[in-house]
C-alpha cells in the first residue's frame, strides 16, 4: 500500500531542460535536452509546470501514490514524460501553495539537493516553481518503501541478512550525503526507505530538502523524536544519527519501538525480547548484538557521544553476507509477472461493519473487545511505573470513558497524551484513536493511526480493517478492498490455529 509514505522513484533518460550547474540556470519557457549523468541518472533539471500535468493526466487522483501531512501537506504521483524515449516512471512531489512561499529558497535548495547523484539516494531530478505551483522531480522507486516489507509483508518478512543490507546501504547514502556537504536529514524513518527496480534500498532524497514554511522536521510522535531537537528544535548532524539509530530498531525488531523503552530491554541484556519474532532464530546472535550496541550508541541522549557516518559504515560492513545474492531474491519481489490473487475470505462482524463502512457498528465492536487484543504487546519493567506511568494510564482511561460516550474530540486528546509519552505502546488506543479520527472527517490520520496499530501488532486484523475503512474515506477503493480482504485472512487464520 503506498499511502501516506513518501515514496520515490526512477527517472526519465534524456530530453529535457538545463544541465546540472553550479546554480539555479536563468528561467527557461522552452523546453531543451539535458545530459545523462553516471548510471544513467538524468542531470538535475528544470521542468515546465505543462511538462508535469501532461505526465499526470492533468494530476490525476489516479497517479496518486503517496499523501501525508498536516501542517505541510503534500502530494507525490508517479508519472511518465511524454517526450522522454523510454517513457520510465518517475515520482513528482507537489506542495500546496503555501509551503514554499520564497521561490529563491526552494529553487536554491533544490539545486542543491539535484548536485547529490548516488547508487543509495532515490535521487532528485528536477524542478518546477511556476507562479505558486512548488513541484520535485525524482527517480521512481517501484518496490515499496521499508514500512511495508518490514511491518506490513503480506508473502514473506525481510530475511536478516536483507536487514543487514539495508541498514549498510542507508549509511552509506548518509556517509554520501555528509561527504558532500549536506549531513542534515529531516524525519529519518522506516517510510524514506526506498526500494528500486533490483529490490536494492535507497534513500528518498526529500528529507535532505530544508523545511518549507509549514514544515515539520518530525512527523513522528515525541518518543521517537531526538531529545537535542525538543530542546532548540533544530536538526543537526547527530541528530540524523539518531533517528538512524530509530530505523536500525525497527530492523532489529520488526515493530515501531520507542528509544527508551528498547535502551532499557538493551541494558537489561533483553536483546533476544526485542528481536524479531517472524526470522524464529534465522539470524546471528553475534552479529545482532553488534547492531543492537550500534543502535544503542545512536540512541545516547548526549549527541556528541554518538557514532558519526563513517563508524555507521565501519561497523556494518563486516556483518554483510550473502553479496552474491540479488535484493529482489532475498525480498522475494516477482520479476516480469504480476503478482498472484489475492483470495477471498469471509468476513466476521467487524469485517462486515467494515466493508459497509458502518462506522457506528464499528465503535460498539471496539467498545466491546476492550483490551484484549494488547496482550503481549508490551514488555515494561518495574521501573517504568512511575507517576508518569500512572498519569499515562488515567489519560488512557480518560480516553476511554470518552470514546464509550462518543465524545471523539475528547478521546482524541486524551489518547494522544496516552501516545506521546511512548513507555507503551497499545494497539488498541491507535485503533480506537483512528475511528475517533475517521467520525470526525480526518481519514488521513485514521489511515496513519491505523498503519501504527499494524506495526505494533502486524497481524492483527483490527488494524488491517481500520486502514480499509480509512483508505474507502480517501477514494482508494482498490486499495481498500484489499486491505479488508487481507484482514480477513488474517482472522481465517487465527480462528484455524484456535486463538
């Protein structure tokens, strides 16, 4: 599913504007060849606004891949050049009018991003700044992006020796990007993490943008979030060290983890708790207890005591195996055919409410199952309950009377102070804050939540029925029936091993 995730993209191979300079060219009506760069990158370039429309069928809902945001929304369609030879794809990142009001800014940072070209960066290449109209061109990454391989595979799960793979290439794009100047990454996570025609990893070159107007250099809820950054709200170098740390995490675990709950299951020698449970031993003891120390120095609260790009790569590069073996292999992507039907399955009464939209049957299903399903979800020590835990769980309970009295703005709030203190994480609450958002007309933020509540818990069908309903809000249909069929396999399966 490519919603609410930035995902980027291979480009065109000739034809085109200006070639890459040492600055922004003069302004341009016409439109003129360009060069071809190394690895048959096409050099950075200006677009016309006519160009891009005609790429997207006037920016059709149907070329729509990606949405996110709220104070920064924005929008990423795939299309393709119609005067370009090969026709390849390529991803187009359309802001609203606002979110660049200086077009000098965003033409120079653009310039500035284009220069990068790198076999690890979804690399940027081109522009449009046309009136109000702030539009990316960048290469087409047709794989999915790490969240979905990692937290939403529906085939198979990422096997270790790909995790090891990615967490190198990732570092080596960033080591890349310091090299040349531009160490500063905004919002590092598992939804920038790119996969390429060959299933080889790649970096989405939109974090290295400077934040627009409205942007947010976190989109991410505070636990996740580097401490240095609540103090001057800032993005430094080491603060991109951490959120890599977050991203080797979610390698390591196979789940979205708050920092401090996993540096104290680290401290206490818990490693093996916080492992994936889906590679069931198919990994190396030795060499993930390197990558959990790795992430654990990421993680410091001090930057300066964290690693810097090169010791990334130093320390993850004796830990790859299995170099012969190509990325789309060990991802399990078919090559040149289409993927198999998805098969269909009964529903239950939440997957029936679901499928009819019901949104009030839904909330009575979700009153009544309760807690239930957060069990195992959370691994806390006797030290995590705090007053701060106490406060936290009467948030939660606050929440609850609410969403029990369908006072949803109210549960709303309380839910999120329950979320934004990160000591645990329940599947539940998001699933609940997520119908909460889709009664009160935010199905972007349902969709969200209902995407997190899968990765805390991946097969739990509440979470794959809520992203349905969700997804049917935002007229994705397909992806949509989908998704509740997937759900409902989900459910199938359960009921057949009796839980």
């Amino acid at each position: 599913m490519g919603c609410c995730v930035s995902t980027f993209l291979k480009g065109p191979d000739s034809s085109h504007h200006k070639q890459t300079g040492n600055g922004p060219p003069p302004s341009s009506n016409g439109a003129a060849s360009i060069g071809v760069g190394a690895g048959g990158v096409p050099d950075f370039a200006e677009f016309s606004l006519a160009e891009l429309k005609a790429a997207t069928n006037n920016f059709s809902a149907d070329f729509i891949v990606s949405e996110s945001g709220e104070k920064a929304p924005n929008v990423v369609y795939k299309g393709r050049l119609q005067n370009n030879n090969n026709r390849r794809w390529i991803a187009i990142k359309k802001f609203t009018k606002l979110a660049w009001p200086d077009p000098k800014q965003f033409v120079d940072e653009a310039w500035g991003v284009g220069k990068l070209r790198h076999k690890r960066l979804a690399n940027l290449i081109g522009y449009c700044c046309d009136g109000d109209e702030r539009l990316l061109v960048a290469e087409y990454m047709p794989n999915d992006i790490l969240a979905k391989h990692l937290f939403h595979w529906e085939n198979q799960t990422i096997e270790w020796a790909m995790r090891l793979r990615v967490a190198m290439y990732i570092a080596g794009a960033l080591d890349y990007c310091s090299s040349e100047g531009r160490p500063l990454y905004h919002d590092l996570n598992a939804y920038r993490v790119l996969f390429d025609e060959n299933g080889d990893p790649r970096l989405s070159c939109f974090g290295l943008m400077k934040n627009s107007r409205d942007g947010k250099s976190y989109s991410t809820n505070l636990a996740y979030t580097p401490p240095e950054y609540l103090r001057h709200g800032r993005v430094t170098p080491e603060s991109v060290i951490f959120s890599f740390g977050t991203v080797l995490l979610d390698l390591l675990s196979g789940k979205h983890i708050p920092p401090g709950h996993a540096l104290d299951m680290i401290r206490g020698k818990n490693i093996l708790l916080l492992m994936d449970s889906h590679l069931e031993g198919n990994f190396s003891s030795e060499e993930a207890a390197v990558v959990f120390d790795l992430a654990s120095r990421c993680l410091q609260y001090e930057p300066r005591e964290r690693p810097n790009t090169q010791d990334l790569v130093a320390t993850l590069a004796p830990l790859q195996n299995k170099s012969d073996v190509p990325s789309h292999v060990m991802l399990g992507i078919p090559k040149l055919e289409e993927a198999p039907p998805t098969p269909q399955h009964p529903l239950s009464p939440m997957g029936d409410a679901c499928a009819r939209m019901d949104l009030t049957a839904i909330h009575q299903i979700l009153v009544t199952t309760h807690y239930r399903d957060d069990e195992g979800t959370n691994e806390l020590s006797f030290q995590e309950w705090t007053q701060q835990m106490r406060d936290m769980l009467e948030a939660r309970k606050r929440g609850d009377v609410a969403f029990r009295d369908k006072d949803f703005r109210t549960a709303i709030d309380c839910y999120t102070q329950f979320i934004d203190v990160g000591t645990m994480v329940s599947p539940t609450v998001y699933a609940r804050r997520s119908l909460c958002h889709l009664l009160c007309d935010q199905p972007d933020a349902a969709l969200r939540d209902a995407m997190q509540a899968q990765c805390v818990y991946p097969d739990w069908s509440t979470a794959f029925y809520m992203q349905a309903v969700a997804l049917a809000k935002l007229d994705m249909h397909k992806d949509a029936a989908d998704m509740l069929n997937e759900a409902a396999a989900l459910e199938e399966k359960r009921q057949r091993g009796g839980k």
